[in-house]
C-alpha cells in the first residue's frame, strides 16, 4: 500500500499541494484527475521520492522514498515522467532492456532479456524492437518508454499522462493492457489521466484533485458522478452508460 500522510509542497510563497492524505491500496488501477494546476503530477513526483515536500510523509509498502537510495526506490517504484529524455540511436530494445538496470546494475542475465522480451510483446512493440526510437512516431515512442518501466518489474508503477501521444486505438489497447496486466500480476498502477473516459472505462479507483488537495477518492463508480465531477471541474457533467460502461459528458 503507498501512504501519503499530511502531505504539503511549497514553492517559493506558492501552495503546491495541501495536506494531502491518501490511501492506494495494492492492485488494479488508481486514476488521478483534476483541472490543469490541481498537482496531479507533483504529487506523483513526491510519492516516487523526486521532489521532496515540506512537510508529510509517504510511504510505500513501509518504504520511506526520501530516506532511501536511488537503487532501492528504483525496485520498489517505476516513475514514467510526461517527458521523457530521449537518447539517440538507441533502439526499442535497447531502450526496453534500461528498464532491468536497478536489477542487475550492468551485469544482464537471460532472466533480463527475457523480461525485455516479454515487455515487448506486452505492448506490441516486437515489430519495432530494431528501429532506433527518434525514427518513432510520438506515439510509439511513448509505448516504448512504458515498456521500459513496466520492465523494471516493480510492485508500483506511476505513470504521468501516458496518453497524451496517443491515438484512441492506442490509448484504448494501452489502457486495456494496464487493465489485464494489473491483475494477479503482483503490479498496482497508479496514473494521471485528463481523459475522464479512460478513467472511467478502467480504473478502479479515482483520486480527484483540486487545487492542491484530495477532494475525493473512492471506487471510480462512486467519484465519476456529475455533482463530483462538477464540483471537481467546475462545469456541468451527465453520465450516460454504452454497452455496460459509463460515459462521462462535459455539458
């Protein structure tokens, strides 16, 4: 379980985040929403050890990540930014396989090939492995680097508006595998989404952010109500249901 308790990040004279307590409990997804500046990506940031916030704590499954080394929190927690650094004429592959670096710090086994290799497949990425990642497009650039942390085999895997590179068959077929793949595969996702849709097509949790606190957090079905979003986003929401599954409308 990651805990954040009593949680604050000041910048300057600025509140970025504000008491934020929460509860993740291990498995499936958690979604984060909010408005643009509510601090769905700095709180990532703070839970995953990179920034650290003035006061409150986190912990993640008892793991404190500002008193731990950089190794440790790195097989405890994978951190995919909004943008990533690309690094020129490296390929899929190679790319893929820095994911398995805190594990075996230079020194690759066939255990780490063959967790790059299923990597890989697990996001479509085999017809691709040998071309160099700036001959990609946006988007197959983005799975590539999901597939680098999903290599790292961590219990935790945050992930930062990996949507936005993506069309909607990609973004459909990436959080469906985040779906299948969270289950029963000792992986818990944790992801900042601006597309309420997804959230609500496939997560199983929603963590709402407004500025700078936790105003909400529940199952998805409970969170993505009109009068929660509303006051969430400050416009009106209808939710309709399609084929089984919510849709959520700004009005």
């Amino acid at each position: 379980m990651i805990t954040v308790s009593k949680l604050t990040l000041r910048v300057g004279s600025a509140e970025i985040l504000r008491s934020i307590d929460l509860s993740l409990p291990e498995g499936g997804i958690t979604a984060l929403i909010g408005p643009n500046g509510a601090g769905k990506s700095t709180l990532l940031h703070c839970i995953a050890g990179l920034l650290q916030p003035t006061s409150g704590k986190v912990r993640i499954d008892r793991l404190d990540p500002f008193a731990s080394s950089g190794p440790e929190r790195a097989r405890a927690i994978a951190l995919l930014q909004q943008s990533p650094t690309v690094i020129s004429r490296l390929t899929v592959r190679e790319l893929v396989a820095f994911g398995r670096w805190p594990h075996h710090r230079g020194r690759a086994s066939q255990h780490d090939a063959e967790i790059v290799e299923t990597a890989l497949s697990a996001f479509g990425l085999h017809d691709l492995a040998a071309r160099q990642i700036e001959t990609l497009s946006g988007g197959q650039r983005q799975r590539a680097f999901i597939a680098m942390t999903w290599a790292q085999d961590t219990p935790w895997l945050l992930l930062d508006e990996p949507l936005n590179a993506l069309d909607p068959r990609h973004a459909r077929d990436l959080m469906a595998r985040l779906h299948e793949l969270s289950r029963g595969a000792g992986r818990s996702v944790v992801i900042v989404l601006h597309d309420i849709n997804a959230a609500a097509g496939w997560a199983d949790r929603v963590v709402a952010l407004k500025d700078g606190r936790v105003v909400a957090q529940d199952e998805s079905r409970k969170i993505l109500t009109p009068v929660t979003l509303g006051a969430v986003f400050d416009t009106p929401f209808e939710v309709l249901h399609h084929a089984g599954r919510p849709v959520v409308v700004a009005r």
